[in-house]
C-alpha cells in the first residue's frame, strides 16, 4: 500500500485522505448541531455531554432548548444553516423523534440540506438504518464501544447509500483501539474514521483522573497525550489504510466552529438596532431615560444628552448580556 501524506495543522485538522461533507460544512458554521436526548445505552468513561444534558430526555438545537419539531426547524433557519448534525446520548434511543426531525428538515429544506448522524450502533439494526437512509439520512458515524456493535457498520454499507464511518475519541493507551476500528471499517466497506481529540471537561473529568488521564494545560480542555496518541495513529494509518482518517482537535470545535456558527448567527438572526461583531456577538444600545429605547450602537452620536447604556451578547434568542458597558 502507498503512503500517504498527513496534511493540515493540530489546531485545526489532521487528515489523511479527506474530510467528510458532514465535517466540510461544520467547519464554517453551516450545520446546526441537534442534539437530540441525553439518553445513551453505554456510559463510556471519556463521554464529554455535560451533566445537564447527560441521561436526560432533553432537546437542544446549539445551545437552545427546543420542545417541538416545529421549534426545531425555527433554531435552524434563524442560524441558516445548510446542513444539521443529529447527536446525544444515543439518537437512536429515541428513533421515532429522530426520524420525524430528518423528514422534517428534508422537507422544510430540500434534499440537499446535509443531515449527519452519530450513534453507537447498539440499537442500529437493519430496518432502523434503512428507515433512517430512505428518510433523507446522508451520513452515519458509528461509535462502537462493543465489537458487537460492528456488524452495524456492514448493514449500513451494505443496505443504505449512505456515507459510513466511525467517530471515537483518541489518547494514550487507544491507539490500538483506534487502530483496530479503522481497519475494521476499512473490511466492512466504510469509508472514513474520525477520531476526535479527548476533551477534559467537568463531567468526565474524575472518571479521567481515576484511569491516569490528566488535563494538557498547553491545550485547555483536552486529555494529555490525545494530540501525540493521535499523530501516531495517523502515521500509521498513512501506511497501512486505504480509508480516509481525520483528527479533530477540541480547539477547533470551540474556536473555530462556534464561533463560525455564532457569527453566521448573529448575522442571519440580529434585530434592526443589533450589530454583529466579528467574535460572534451583537452589540446594542438603549437610551434609559427614554424608556429604554433601543438603538443601534452608531446612533449613539444623536442622543448625546441621555443616559446610554451599551449591550453584548451572543446571538441566542434570549439575548443575555454577557457584558454591559458604562452607562455613557
Ligand atoms: S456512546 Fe457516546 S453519548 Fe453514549 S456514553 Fe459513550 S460517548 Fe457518551
């Protein structure tokens, strides 16, 4: 087998081949993140869902909580995003609500609005990835935490048209993990692996410390030794893999893709008197003594004599400050 090069940056991506749509559309902020329930049939040790979120039956599109499929469809468009990522806990836990979500996103956005899912394949049986696929599911990432779980990744190659891979997080101690599911996907006719950097974040972070994993403090929020773990998969799956590899770094996730999708946000979304930052923010005005009027922070200049006060925060639909300027 040929070598192949690594390309990209640890900051950003390292890939091997290249990056799925589902990933090409996140990078600019163009998919809304649908996090469907916090319900999951395993309890990996490493999971990053935060405590809130974990276990519980809830729905969230971004950082908004949603009651309603209609509600859904609102949080998408006001991002106007071209694509949606399904996540959890385990969508699949909650199959008929995952199913309407995509067949309503498909027939609220045409068939080119790209839907990418993640599950660990434990309730991915075959009538249940056919179903997903014929219902407008363009991709699928397995997170196989049991070798049980594989033969998913065959049915969903085998059934479906749709793109198939898997998604796991790396550090020390897993690369063969990783090894292992990359040639395995590789066997079963899958056609990318994703391995993402492991995050340290206040939900797993005792279960980390307990099995000797530390936090990297030149890379905040990650597990120690997750970059290095990851280099090395990559260089020898540039060897011995024919399939496409890429490493996520956690950096880019909270750098680089929230803050795309917040200024795509604050854009698509802002108010008359809102203006957008280039940090992904909204900044605006309001005259307190004229009954909180709300201006737009380049009137400021025509209500000299009153008392201003000036507002920033991002585009959720609460709009909270997150800082409030001297009253001028
Ligand atoms: S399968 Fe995914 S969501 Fe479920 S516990 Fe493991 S890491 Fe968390």
């Amino acid at each position: 087998m040929d070598s192949r090069k690594v390309l990209g940056d640890d900051k950003v991506a390292l890939v091997i081949g290249k990056m799925t749509k589902g990933c090409n559309l996140c990078f600019p902020g163009l998919k809304a993140v649908i996090f469907i329930t916090g319900l999951c049939g395993d309890s990996c040790y490493y999971c990053p869902v935060s405590n809130d979120r974990f276990g519980k039956d809830v729905v969230y599109v971004n950082e908004e909580v949603v009651r309603s499929v209609k509600e859904i469809i609102t949080e998408v468009e006001r991002q106007g995003a071209n694509g949606a990522s399904i996540t959890g806990g385990d969508p699949l836990v909650r199959f008929e609500r995952t199913l309407r979500v995509i067949k309503c996103l498909k027939s609220t956005f045409g068939n080119s609005f790209h839907i990418h899912l993640y599950t660990s394949g434990r309730y991915a049986t075959p009538d249940a990835l056919v179903s997903l696929w014929k219902n407008g599911l363009d991709e699928i990432r397995f997170h196989p935490v049991d070798n049980r779980y594989k033969k998913a990744i065959s049915y969903a190659v085998k059934l479906t048209g749709m793109d198939v891979g898997a998604e796991i997080p790396i550090a020390k101690g897993l690369e063969g993990w990783a090894k292992e599911v990359i040639k395995d996907v590789e066997r079963l006719g899958g056609t990318f692996v994703n391995l993402n950097e492991m995050e340290f974040v206040e939900s797993n972070a005792n279960s980390l410390l307990s099995r000797g994993y530390d936090e990297d403090v030149k890379r905040p929020f990650t597990v120690k030794g997750s970059l290095k773990a990851a280099i090395k998969v990559l260089e020898w799956a540039s060897k011995n893999a024919s399939i496409d590899v890429h490493f996520c770094p956690a950096s880019f996730k909270d750098s680089i893709q929230t803050r795309n999708r917040f200024r795509r946000l604050a854009v698509n979304d802002r108010r008359w008197y809102e203006k957008p930052t280039p940090y992904g923010t909204l900044k605006w005005a309001e005259v307190l003594d004229m009954g909180r009027l709300k201006i737009s922070i380049d009137d400021i200049y025509k209500y000299k004599n009153h008392r201003i006060k000036i507002y920033e925060s991002h585009p959720t639909r609460s709009r909270k400050p997150i800082v409030y300027e001297e009253e001028l």
